[in-house]
C-alpha cells in the first residue's frame, strides 16, 4: 500500500460524509478533517486500548502516524522505529523493547490494512444516526484522556430525543456516577442501586453504565424514570445493541441520553471487548458504585481501572454468605473501594469533585422498598385500574419527582407495574 496517498483520500472521503444533508456522523470545526479521518481509520484497524497505537497517534499525529505505519507495511518497521524515536513517542527511552512492540503490533495490524474503510465506517454510522466524536470536538468526554496512550481514538454516540439535547451539548458536563455490578442481582441489590441512582438523579449528576442485565438496566431504569441524563457505554459497534434482551431499554437510553461506542460499526461485542469497554466507564465517570459482585464480575475490571485513574470508587455488598457480594467484599477488604454506607454518598463526592454544592448528609441509611415510607406512599395511593404519575402524586401528596422515584424503586421489587394508561399495582404485590 502507498502512504503518500493516504491523506488526500482520507480528506475527501470524510469531506464527502460530512457534507451530506441528514443526521450522519457529523463533526464540528475547527476539527481538521484529515484528523477526522485518519482516527476513524485506525478504529478500525485497531482493538480498543492498544497502546502502540495511542503512542504513534500522541506522538507523531494520527495522519502521520497512519501514513508511516502504511510505509511500514510495505517497507519494513525500521523506518518507522526511527521516527519514534525522533519524536519521542512514549516507549522509545527503551529502543529495543519498543521496537519488538512495534513488530509485534504491525503483525496484528497487517490483515486488516486493506480492509480500512473510512467512507463505508462513516456511510454505517449514518445508517443509525449515530454522531462521531474526537478529541477536541463539541460532546468529547475530556475523562477519557486520563487513559493516556489507552484513551480512545474516536467514539461514536447514538442521542437525543425531541425534548433531549444531542450528544454535543454535553452529558459528560455534569457529575457523572457510574453505577455497575452483577447480572444475576438479588432484589436487595437492585433497591439500593435504584436508590443510588434516584439520589444521582436528583442531583442532576449523568449516570453511567454497561447497558448489561441486572444492576447496570436497573441504574439505566430509575435513571430514565426520574428523568435525568444516563449513558451506557457499548462493548461493540454503535449499531450493536447489546444484550438483546435490552435493545428496548438502550433505545430509551438513546432518547434519554446517549449510547457510546469505541469500536466501528458492525463490531461484534466480544469477552475481550467488554472489559476494554470497562476501562471506559470508569474514565467517563467521576465516581464509580459497584452494587453487588461475584468473584469473577465484570465489575471489578471497572473498578480497578477507576482505582488506576484516581477515581473514588464506593462498593455496596450484601450478606458475605451471597455469591452475588465476594466481589465487593473483596474491594473493601482490600481497601480498594470505600464501604458505602448511605445512597447518597457517590452523589456527595461526584459534586465535590466538580466543586458542587455541600455533600449530602449521610447520616440515613439505605432503606428496601418495602419499608421506604415513600414508596409505601406511593403504593398506597395505586389500584387496580391504572393511574397516570401526576394522579399518584395527588393522591399521595408527594411531589411529582419524589412519586416517579418511589414508582420506580416499587417496579423494581415488583410491587407496582407501568402500562397503557400508567401506574397500578400488581396483585399480591
């Protein structure tokens, strides 16, 4: 393959995408288009969170970078190593041990050089309305750069509603919770993870999660529900839905905030792709809450890489005798998560970090739906027939934001249900 041509067919495929009429996959000056195009190639030739790849890209510039490891294809690494070493890309104080590094990584890169498609990556992201985001542009989560020579390349984002703000506008400005943990959740866990996330909510803090089963839908659900921002982040293509069970749910997810995706289109998620994605969800968020955790949980990836980024992480364990808790056991025995002891804790540090308000008094503990005074307001106020959130509210004498929280803390334990007509409760609930 012929670097030299490289950039001159990359600005023009990207020109020709960007300039379409539609919701494709724009992206805001002053962004250089060449840059635009050359990040998207090497999403593609590239797994997420290769290290020589962000160390070419830091040091030498992606265009550049991309040119001189299509050079490299065709000429050897020697050049390329030489460059490096010129610029002072990160790894080459160690020339030997870098150069091996190099080697290695244009052997995996290889196969897919000819298959790098920038025009056919940006012609599918439009196909889905999905928006690309760099480094520099307008909805760019600045915490992802904590990752250094592992931080993402491009990301792609699914957002925005009729009454929602597109991706640019920025849900990564406000305090953001990531709220994670098992799949197979028992029912305490998944009251103190919508009780976690209610508070976070009504904060105005972005909640963060995987789109998973279990914890990460139930922090996904109470976030919807009380109307506030919430982001799952995909382990795959941004046109990969994923689990199928919740492609309902990640598309409410979608009007209610934004779906993210680091790899190209078409990607299918993968084991190793979910915990790349994990390192994610801990940068973009400024705090992380594991509910719940099994020995092997995926949410302990997420934990240890916020733990590496300095990032507070609050672990919420049940009875030690549960399966579903020796994770978050572990975190706290370890000294690797602070115990939490109050729901509104993640909120109170996700605002001291951004310089917000006061922390939240911790002084109340988490309370199960069954006994939350408000919740059994709420109950109280439904019937049989169903009920619209504004009657519920009236009946009860609760705020409209204090009823949709305790509606979606009571659906969660399986006391109340929503359908045509709204809220009621479910029998011998």
């Amino acid at each position: 393959m012929n670097g030299a041509a490289v950039a001159p067919d990359l600005r023009a495929a990207v020109r020709e995408a960007l300039g379409r009429p539609g919701p494709g996959p724009v992206v805001d000056d002053p962004v250089d288009p060449v840059e635009v195009a050359t990040r998207v190639a090497w999403s593609v030739l590239v797994e997420p969170g290769d290290a020589i790849a962000g160390a070419l890209v830091d040091g030498l510039g992606p265009a550049h970078a991309f040119e001189a490891v299509l050079r490299a294809d065709d000429d050897g690494v020697d050049g390329l190593l030489a460059q490096c070493v010129e610029h002072g890309v990160t790894g080459t104080d160690d020339t030997g041990r870098f150069g091996a590094a190099l080697t290695a990584a244009l052997a995996r890169w290889s196969p897919r050089l000819p298959g790098v498609d920038v025009l056919g990556v940006l012609d599918a992201a439009a196909t889905v309305g999905a928006r690309l985001l760099v480094p520099g542009a307008p909805g760019w989560p600045e915490g992802v750069g904590d990752l250094g020579v592992h931080a993402p390349l491009v990301l792609w984002a699914r957002s925005g509603g009729r009454d929602r703000p597109d991706v640019s506008d920025g849900p990564f400005d406000a305090p953001t919770v990531a709220v994670v943990g098992s799949r197979a959740n028992t029912v305490a866990g998944a009251e103190a993870a919508g009780e976690i996330t209610s508070r976070a909510a009504d904060a105005g803090c972005t909640v963060v999660s995987g789109g998973a089963y279990g914890i990460d839908a139930t922090a996904h659900r109470v976030a919807i529900a009380a109307g506030a921002t919430t982001v799952a982040v995909l382990a795959g293509g941004i046109d990969q839905l994923y689990p199928a069970g919740n492609v309902d749910l990640l598309r409410n997810v979608v009007q209610c905030g934004a779906v993210v995706a680091e790899s190209p289109p078409g990607t299918r998620p993968s084991r190793w792709r979910f915990l790349a994605r994990n390192r994610l969800i801990a940068a973009m968020a400024d705090v992380t809450v594991v509910v719940e955790a099994g020995a092997r949980s995926g949410a302990l990836n997420t934990a240890h890489h916020a733990g590496q980024l300095g990032r507070t992480v609050f672990a919420v364990p049940g009875p030690f005798a549960s399966s579903a808790s020796v994770g978050c056991h572990r975190l706290v025995a370890d000294g690797r998560a602070q115990l939490m002891v109050h729901p509104g804790d993640a909120t109170a540090e996700a605002l001291r970090v951004r310089g917000g308000p006061a922390p939240i008094s911790a002084a109340t503990p988490i309370a199960a739906a069954r006994t939350d005074p408000e919740v059994v307001r709420a109950l109280d106020a439904l019937g049989r027939r169903a009920l619209p959130v504004e009657e519920v509210a009236r009946r009860s004498g609760m705020s409209l934001a204090e009823t949709t929280d305790a509606l979606a803390l009571a659906q969660i334990q399986g006391l109340a249900q929503y359908g045509v007509g709204g809220w009621s409760g479910v029998p011998g609930g």
